[in-house]
C-alpha cells in the first residue's frame, strides 16, 4: 500500500479561474437568466461554431404519458403505469400501489410553486417529428434520450418482474420512438438493477436494437452502487462495450432494503427546491464514490460510466477529496487498486455539465479535456429550452475548442457514437435567435 503514503502522487488541485466583471441579473430572472448582458456574454463568432456537430447527452422522453398496456405480457397488464393528478395538480403515476413521485411530506418529487422561467412540458417529449423541429430549434444534431417517469421509478419497484416487464416495454416503445430519425434520436435503455440477472438479458436486447448505453439509478433500496450484487450488470456491460449512465431523481425514496430510489438528506426537507438541490449532485457523487471505492472500475477496467444531471464543477473537489482520504482510510477500501483522482481522469468516468454553468475552465484545467458533455436535460422544469447550446457558445469560460470537445468529440468517444448525420442544427437554431423566433418558442 506505499503507493497511498504521503510523498507519492502529488494531488492535482484545482487552478483559480481569471476574475471576470460579473454580469448583473436580477434574483427574479434566477442566478442565470436568459443572457439578457448579451454583451458581456460575447464568445467567439457563432459562425465558428456552423460546422460543429453538436451532441446533447442528457435530453429527455415524457414515456409516462404513453400507455404501454399492449406491450406488457398479459398476466401484467393489470399492473400497468396509471395516470393521475395528485391534489396539487402535479403529474404522477400509481405503480404497486404508491403515487410516484411522492407530492407532499418529506422529500417530494417535482412541485410548485414555480417562476415563469420554469419550462413546461412539450409534445416532443412522445412525438418525435415535434422533437426534431425542437432539436433545430436548440441547436441540437443528435439527442441521447432518457425516460422521466417510469425511468426514474422502476429500479425502486419492490417487485423485480415487473419491473423487468416495464423496462422492456419502455425499451421498445423508445426504439420506435428513435427509429424516425436513427442518426438524431438514440436511445438509452432501461435496466431492472433490482434483478440483476434479469437486467444482464436486457442489456443483451439493448445492444442487439442499438441503445447507445443503459441507465443505472443512482441506488437500489439505498443499496449503493458499488455492491457486488451490481457486478453481472458490470460484468455484461463491459464484456459488451455499452456505456451505463447514472441518472439521479428526487421523490423516490422508500423503506430501506424494500423499495425506493433515495435521496441524499431528502428525508430532512418538506420543499422540493431543497430536495433538487442536494439530491441530483449529491447523490452523483456518492454513487461515483463508491463505485470507484469498492474497485469497480478496478474489476472491470474497460467499464465506462457517465454521471448525468448534476453538474461538473464539484469534480475537481470531489476528487482531491477522495485521494486525501487515501492517504489514511485505504485499508477501508481494499478493492480499491488506484488513486480515486487516477481513475476519474481515465476515459471510465465522464459526467454532464449544466448549460449555464459557469466555472468548468478549472474542470478542464483539473481533469483534462475529455471528462463533460453537454447535456440539454430537454424539456425538464429546469432546463433551458431553446437555450441552452447558446449558453455554452456564449461562455467566457472555456476555449473554442474546449466548447467544441463539449459539445461535440467528448460524447462521440463516450458513447462510441457512429453513423452520425451532418451537422446543421446550430445553423438553423442561429436564425431564431438573433430573428426573436426562439424567445417564443420558449414561452410556448
């Protein structure tokens, strides 16, 4: 173990970004506004950026609102996804007798109240003809999508045989989905990680139809993900060159060992703005932590692993962290055969940024070059439709071709992304934005 003493490896730490005139916005227009400070903003010319084929990582599919009855075997169908509205007008689904996500009491899932800047549902998110035109609208050539509802519930079902059978009819209805536009649209499977067996089948469906990687919850029960009982999804993944992404979610939360997604701290907060703070990058980065401390990485050396929806500037700490903590605790971690900073630096570990977020020049300066994608999270309350590929173009942070690798090289060598369409959105998107047309397509 000397190779954890101190006097070995030299953390990498962080550099101070350059001070820059902040930008005013008011605290109504949220901590990133619409670049309204447009001249403050001002990147390198847009036409650099025409031929640029740019990939969002993280965008998303509405499949709770698809009745997926006639795609379930028949002994099933009685437990389909129902539909509903709970009392405060929210969208949920009724799966094994609960509400997903939870609406009121501890750790609630999406709710209001919310300001206009919040973005609302679109009919791309089940009809993909509307997804495309929604695509050129943002600037987006190719969208790696992920489920909502029925994707961020089903790895906490109690019952894994049905939460096999959702994953599957889920799986063919987003194939149909992406089979409009195969060279734009890419799907991303679903898995039931409660069965891992189960989910072994599926990952060899999905690599046979042509999802682009997997979906893998952030835990199971509370069981995190660096538990052997995960290892046969390892062991298929990598034996099958497909990429697993970790996507976090809030309102999921069960009893322990039983059911349930959770949490990080949502069990403490009665607010939903408390529980999307800390739950999405909180439980990112305990998922990594842990899978990077109990040696799956190590076991499984050519596994690749995202981490979506969560940011990407609490990287550098995150890792300095964990090889600090070396340097005392190994013994804790003796599956663990290299330095935590090592292995989120080698190609098994890349994670999505936020459009807007600022900051990422000292991701790049910390962990190199190849680590984020841009992820457009289309069309979550959150997002920033039909922005958000502006946003990144607009950023004083990051170098043309940093923003280039961002957009573009880094989810090509994640995803191992072939038979790609030329590019043509950022054109399209570039008319809308400088002729108005955008700004109402986002108040739509």
């Amino acid at each position: 173990m000397d190779r954890w003493e101190k006097g070995g490896a030299v953390l990498a730490s962080p550099c101070d970004s350059v001070a820059e005139t902040p930008v005013e916005t008011s605290f109504g227009d949220g901590l990133y506004s619409d670049r309204n400070a447009k001249a403050a903003l001002e990147g390198p010319p847009m036409e650099n950026f025409d031929n640029v084929l740019v990939i969002d990582a993280d965008g998303h599919v509405y499949e709770g609102n698809v009745d997926l009855t006639s795609r379930m075997p028949e002994q099933w169908r009685s437990q389909a996804p129902v539909r509903l509205k709970d009392n405060e007008g929210n969208s949920r689904i009724l799966l094994e007798g609960r509400l997903w996500s939870a609406s009121q009491g501890p750790g609630p899932g999406v709710s209001g109240p919310m300001t206009e800047k919040a973005r609302g549902y679109r009919p791309g998110m089940v009809d993909p003809s509307a997804r495309l035109k929604d695509m050129d609208q943002e600037g987006i050539d190719v969208a790696v999508l992920f489920g909502t509802q029925i994707a961020l519930t089903v790895n906490g079902l109690m019952s894994g045989e049905l939460a096999t059978v959702l994953c599957h009819a889920v799986n063919e209805w987003l194939l149909e989905y992406c089979s409009t536009d195969p060279k734009r649209l890419l799907a991303v499977g679903l898995i039931p990680c409660q069965a891992p067996h189960a989910a072994v089948k599926e990952l060899e469906y999905l690599t046979k139809a042509g999802a682009v990687t997997a979906m893998l919850p952030t835990n199971v029960y509370g069981r995190n993900m660096g538990d052997t009982m995960f290892d046969p999804i390892y062991d298929c993944a990598q034996s099958l060159g497909m990429t697993l992404s970790v996507h976090p979610q809030t309102g999921h939360d069960g009893v322990p060992g039983v059911s349930g997604v959770m949490g990080a701290g949502s069990e403490r907060f009665f607010k939903y703005v408390y529980v999307h703070m800390t739950a999405f990058p909180f439980e990112l980065m305990i998922a990594m932590m842990h899978m990077i401390g109990e040696g799956v990485f190590d076991r499984y050396p050519r596994l690749r692993v995202g981490f979506m929806e969560g940011g990407a500037g609490w990287l550098p700490f995150w890792a300095e962290r964990f090889d600090e903590h070396i340097e005392k605790l190994a013994p804790q971690m003796p599956e663990l055969k290299r330095r935590p900073s090592e292995i989120i630096k080698s190609e098994q570990v890349v994670l999505t940024c936020e459009s807007e977020e600022t900051g990422l020049d000292r991701v790049f300066e910390a962990n190199g070059g190849n680590t984020v994608l841009y992820a457009s999270d289309y069309c979550h309350w959150d997002c920033h439709f039909p922005y958000s590929v502006k946003d990144i173009i607009d950023g004083k942070d990051l170098s043309f071709a940093q923003k280039e690798k961002l957009l573009n090289r880094n989810a090509i060598d994640f995803f191992r992304l072939k038979n790609l369409p030329q590019p043509r959105a950022l054109k399209i998107a570039r008319q809308s934005w400088e002729n108005g047309s955008a700004q109402k397509v986002a108040n739509a």
